[in-house]
C-alpha cells in the first residue's frame, strides 16, 4: 500500500486533486454534449473495442515513459517484496490511465446515445482489461518464447469483440482475460517494470551536439513510438484517397494534408526534454539555429508522409498537378513554422507523465488552423490567390519567430 501511495501521489498529485479535476471535466462534457441532444448510432462493438484499444495503447504509453524510467529508479532501490512492488505499479497506472484519459473517451460515446447499464458496465470492464493485459504483455514482450501468447491473446480479444453478440459471454471472456493477466502478473517480475536512463537516452545528450538536424533525427529514431505513429500516419495517407476521393463532384484533396499534419510527438520535443529547451534558450544565439532547423526537420517529415499521400491519390484516381504538390508542401512547411512557434513559446509544463504531453489539446490547434487554410484551397480550385496568402502566411510567421526568439 506505500509503494501504490507513493505511485499515486506521483501521478495524481499531493492531495489527489488530478482525479477531481478528470471527473469534473468529464462531468461538464457530458452535459455539454447530452444537452445539444445530439444522437449518434453507434454499434456497442464500437463501444467495447475504443474502451479496450484506447485503454491499452495509453498504458503501454505510461509504461514506456521516461518519465516513468526516471521516478522508477528511487523505489527500485530500496527493499520490496515482487508481488507488491508488480501490483501497485499496475494498479497506479491503471487507475491513471482510466481516470484521466478513457472516462474522457468513454464520456463522448454515453453523452451521444442511449446505452443499457449491462453495456456501460461492460465498456468499463473493457477499459480495465484493455489496461491489466497491457501491463501482463509488457512484461512477456521481452521473453521471445512467449511473444506467439502475446499474438493469440490479442486476437483473441479483438475476434471477441466484433463476432461474440451475446453480452453476457463476452463479459465472461473479458474476466476470463482479466483473470489470465492477474495470473500472469502473479509471477511476473517486478523488474520487467524497470526502465533505467538507457544508453539511447545517452546518445541523445552526448552525440547530438553537432547537427541539430541530425540530432533531431536521431532523437525520432531512438524513440520507437514516435517512429510508429509517423509510420501510422504514412498507412493513414496510403488510404485516405479512398475516403476522401468517394466525394465526388467536390474538390478535398487539400484537407488530406491538413490531417495529416497531426503528428503530436515531433511537434512537442522541447516540451519533452527539459534538459535540451534549457540548453537551447541559455546558450547565446542558439534559439534562432534551433529552432530553424527543427522547423526544417518537422517540414520534412510532413512532406514525407503527404508525398505518400500524393501518390497514393495519383495510382488511384491521377489528376495530381503543380498546384496540389504545392499545396501539400505549403500546409506542411506552414504547420511547421506554427508548431515550433507555439512549442517555443508555450511550452506543455506541468505534466505528470509523457502521455499528457501527447494528448494535450494544444495538439489540435495547429491541425485546425491548417485545416481552415486547406478549405479556403477547397473553395476555390483555381487557388493561386490562396497559395500567395499562405506564402504570405510563412513569411510572417517566420518573421515572427525570429523577432520572438
């Protein structure tokens, strides 16, 4: 019980006042939203697979945190007991990962239809296994021999959800899970939870200092989960034509670039290294050449992944011209220049963990702003007018940046 005070007191604050705060937001958005009464029919298949998916993809998030890394090494220090120091490191997270991040995602689907009390209770079942299978994987991942369960398991599950109607039979298999995970955590060790400054950590501080681009590069490539979601937004831009190309009669390629712009963890790296924002606002003159070429390395991953975008729409449907590629590198150059502009000067503090940093709402303003620009190119076809106004656009915020750092 100290070890998951301790956790608790960490994750949650002092006096617990992150869980007041969750449940009140979440409270202000369901009355938000039920009171618009605003009626979406959502299958409860949909329902369970956001509770688990969700779930799982923000602990396997906390469990990966350097942050965590760092606060982790004080109590493995001391003397524990593998069971209690396994179980409070699970259940600290776990309740984290519901009370702050799923009841918000859960709160959006309750507010827009009607839902029996057996699917609400099944959904929050759901939400806890998704958490409790993670922290079991996590700690078997790294055991080859027990890497084909991890893949078994998780089909299991996902088969589960979309071709089990009965509810009552599913909820029995989400135990049945529930229970497998408690089993396997049962003999677990608790070490498989530790995660020491590594080496990569190292790298970062130590080889970085002669290219900023290189660094930044580096930094993208030693972290494994910034690298899957830029590749997950380059599948995304393989089949977005498929969705966006089925309106047919009106022009909205250009909003394709705008989404995927939304590519939270190259845009909050100073936020997520305090060590390397101090370095960059002490030193003399280096603001400028920083933030130059992080502003040169995010626009190059933004080009990356809609020129896949591009060609996708090329093999599928052609008509890819002059105006649309520099469409697509001006909405990338432009969300470039706002995301370092607005991660130099407001910087995300105050965070408990990494998952904040990455589903903070300061995420969602630059991808709003660009989806404005893109509709502005959608209304007019003949957007030459438009192109010169984001070019005006870059030049000023350019010119911003320099004058504000």
């Amino acid at each position: 019980m100290n070890i998951l005070k301790v956790l608790s007191k960490q994750l949650f604050g002092a006096k617990y006042e992150r869980i007041t705060k969750s449940l009140i937001a979440c409270l202000i958005l369901f009355l938000g939203i039920y009171t618009t009464e605003i009626e979406i029919a959502i299958a409860p298949s949909i329902l369970f697979l956001t509770a688990t998916a969700f779930s799982a993809g923000i602990m396997w998030q906390n469990l990966n945190s350097s942050e965590n890394a760092d606060s982790m090494i004080g109590l493995f220090m001391l003397p524990f007991e593998n069971r209690k120091m396994t179980f409070s490191v699970v259940l600290a997270f776990t309740g984290y990962t519901l009370i702050t991040k799923t009841f918000l995602i859960l709160t959006l689907f309750f507010a827009v239809r009607e839902w029996s009390a057996a699917q609400i209770a099944v959904s929050l079942l759901c939400a806890c296994n998704g958490s409790i299978v993670v922290a079991a994987w996590y700690t078997m991942t790294k055991i080859k021999k027990l890497l084909p369960i991890v893949f078994l398991w998780c089909a299991a599950v996902l088969l589960s959800i979309f071709f089990v109607q009965d509810i009552v039979f599913f909820a029995l298999i989400v135990l049945a899970s529930l229970l497998l995970s408690v089993l396997r955590l049962l003999t677990a060790d608790a070490y498989r939870f530790y995660r020491p400054v590594s080496a990569k950590h190292l790298i970062r501080h130590t080889k970085g200092t002669g290219s900023v681009f290189l660094y930044l590069l580096r930094y993208l490539i030693t972290n494994k989960s910034y690298l899957l979601n830029t590749a997950g937004l380059c599948v995304i831009a393989g089949f977005m034509p498929l969705i966006l190309g089925s309106f047919e009669g009106l022009y909205v390629m250009p909003l394709g670039f705008a989404i995927l712009c939304l590519n939270t963890p190259i845009c909050v790296l100073l936020s997520c290294d305090p060590n390397l924002e101090q370095a960059v606002r002490v030193l003399p003159g280096q603001a400028s050449r920083f933030c130059i070429r992080y502003c040169l390395f995010i626009f190059s991953v933004n080009a990356a992944v809609n020129s896949v975008y591009l060609i996708s729409w090329q093999i599928q449907y052609g008509g890819v011209g002059g105006i649309e590629i520099t469409s697509a590198l001006l909405i990338a150059l432009q969300s470039a220049v706002l995301s370092v502009l607005s991660e130099w000067l407001h910087p995300i503090r105050n965070r408990k963990i990494e998952s904040d940093l990455l589903h903070h709402p300061r995420k969602y303003i630059v991808p709003l702003i660009m989806l404005l620009i893109a509709e502005l190119i959608c209304m007019w076809s003949v957007s030459m007018w438009v192109l010169l106004c984001i070019v005006i656009a870059e030049c000023f915020s350019l010119s911003l940046i320099l004058r504000r750092i």
